[in-house]
C-alpha cells in the first residue's frame, strides 16, 4: 500500500511550540518571565533567530502557488527556528 509522510501544520506547530518551551524555560530558569504573545518579540527581533526561506513555492490547486521571498515564505512565514539564534535573542 501507499505510505504517506505526515508534515505540514500537524508537524510544524507542536515543533514550535517545543521550540518555545524551551526559550521559556531557558527564560525562567534566567529569572525572566515567559515570552507571552510572540508576534511582536518575532516581528521586531525574534525574526533574526529564524532561518529565512527564500526559495521554493507552495504548489496546489493546478498553480505554482506563492514564491517565497527574502523575509517571508508562503510555508513557514517568517522562517523555520534556529534554536541556539533564538536562545541568543531571548
């Protein structure tokens, strides 16, 4: 039978969301509070801990869909977390 690769959003959000558990407790164990609300920490700093997709598409629907672009892609958005840049920022 066919075998099929779970992925997209049903991968990408509870890897993120361990991703900020751990700046978290890398936070508090700091004796900062948590981040909180993130988009205005990534849109105004947290944006340089992430790695910057700017190749590639999102194909679907008979299109070639969106192209990705420096600063922003039609997958990941911002970009996929780079875990010791995110460390650094927090």
């Amino acid at each position: 039978g066919k075998r099929y690769l779970l992925a997209g959003t049903s991968c990408a959000a509870p890897t993120l969301a361990a991703v900020v558990a751990r700046l978290n407790d890398y936070r508090v164990a700091s004796g900062k509070p948590p981040l909180g609300f993130l988009n205005p920490w990534l849109y105004g700093k947290g944006f340089a801990g992430l790695n910057d997709i700017t190749q590639g598409t999102n194909p679907g629907c008979d299109t070639d869909g969106f192209s990705a672009g420096k600063g922003w892609d039609p997958v990941t958005g911002l970009g996929t977390p780079n875990f010791s840049e995110l460390k650094k920022l927090v």
